[in-house]
C-alpha cells in the first residue's frame, strides 16, 4: 500500500476519532448512532496508523507531501 495520506489528516482523523469517542462514553450520543460513531473513529484511526485511505483511492486524492 502506498501511503495517501499526509500528517495533517492523519492528525485531523485522529481528532474526530477522540470526539467520538468522548460524545459516547459520556453519553451524549448513545444507541445505534452512538455505536457508529465508534466504528467511523476506529476506522479513521486504523487509517491513520497506516496512512492509506482506500476511499482515497478511488476517488483519486492523496493528502500525502511529495518527498524530493
């Protein structure tokens, strides 16, 4: 996998994940929409630690720095 995502998304994708997080364990947002927010942030984390989006791929984005 070659990496498409640059420090900056990865740091925003991190941010959103502990908002979620946070709205739902102090249950703010709770049930099924609670409970897909979880998935949605671990997703966004997952793809963060790996800096590959498949979605970016199909859509043809890559937030990732060109390195000269």
């Amino acid at each position: 996998m070659k990496k498409n995502m640059g420090s900056v998304d990865r740091g925003i994708r991190v941010a959103i994940a502990v908002i979620f997080a946070t709205l739902f364990v102090t249950g703010i947002v709770t049930g099924v929409i609670g409970t897909i927010l979880l998935i949605v942030g671990g997703v966004f984390v997952a793809t963060s630690v790996v800096s590959f989006c498949p979605l970016y791929t199909l859509i043809g984005v890559n937030t990732c720095s060109v390195k000269k």
